[in-house]
C-alpha cells in the first residue's frame, strides 16, 4: 500500500496529500484519541485515506482545507459537539451535501438530533469495522451517484436522508 507524503499547517496539525489509488478521503472526528486511530486503522486498511480532528470545533476549521468525501463524527465532544457540527456543516452552502456519519452511542436523543441536523448515516458504538467500512462506502458511492444526484436540489433536506 503507498502512503501518502504529509505536511503541516498551523500548530501541530498534519493533513495527508491525495494517495493514489485511494477509495475517498474521510474526516473522523472523535475526541478519543483510541477511538480514532480505531476508526482510521480500519478504514486505511480498506483504501481511504484518512485525515482526523479531535472536535467538531477543529473539524469546522479543517473541513474545507482536507476536502473529504465523507465525515464521521462522535457526539459528545468538547468545544463543539457532532450535532452541532453537523448541522453547521449542513448550513455552509460548501459542505452542505457533504455526507455526515454519527458514529455515537446513538441514543433517541442523538438519532432523534441527528435527523434534524441533517446527518445522513448512524454507526452505534461499538461497532464492528466492517459496518464502519460499508457505511462509508455507501455514503460515498450515494454522493457520487450520477444525473439523478440531488446535490442542487433544495428540497434533499434531513427528511429525505436515510440511514
């Protein structure tokens, strides 16, 4: 598997290039540290290419630099929590169709919060690597989709997302 060069911008943070041959690029957003290098490790060894943030707050901040295909994004985090991004991300015309994955303890409450914000897709932790992997599939592979996408269409809000 080639690996991507890195470099740095700002303090302390590291952005990896394009790999060639890579399945998409995907932003994990976790505050435990243990469980993003989980997540990254498993989506790496099925081919994407993996750029992390340890908030929602840091994701807001990186999310137009990386450009990833997809994020996936914990709930409960300081500075600023996955709902919250979410729907931040929902209301920036830039990320508005950018596919968001709660991967949570996906409580009501969250899937509940989770639709009204917008999120497209749920993970409940723990979760097996394999249904990470197909969920990111699939919501790249439905971003991806052809003519028939709705990306311009206004009325693709939370109610016609499923997950």
């Amino acid at each position: 598997m080639e690996v991507g060069k890195t470099r740095t911008r700002g303090p302390g943070r590291t952005y990896s290039r394009v790999v060639p041959g890579a399945s998409g690029r995907v932003l994990v957003v976790d505050d435990n540290k243990v469980i993003r290098q989980l997540i990254k490790v498993n989506l790496e060894l099925e081919g994407f290419e993996v750029v992390t943030a340890s908030d929602g707050a840091e994701c807001l901040d990186v999310v137009h630099e990386v450009c990833p295909d997809v994020v996936t994004m914990d709930v409960v985090m300081p500075r600023l929590d996955g709902l919250n991004a979410a729907a931040r991300l929902r209301s920036d015309p830039r990320t508005r169709h950018l596919p968001v994955a709660i991967v949570s303890a996906c409580t009501q409450y969250e899937v509940e919060a989770g639709v009204l914000a917008g999120v497209d897709a749920f993970l409940a932790k723990p979760f097996e690597p394999a249904d990470l992997v197909a969920v990111v599939r699939r919501l790249i592979e439905e971003q991806g989709g052809g003519p028939d996408e709705v990306a311009d269409d206004p009325s693709a809000g939370a109610g016609s997302r499923q997950g």
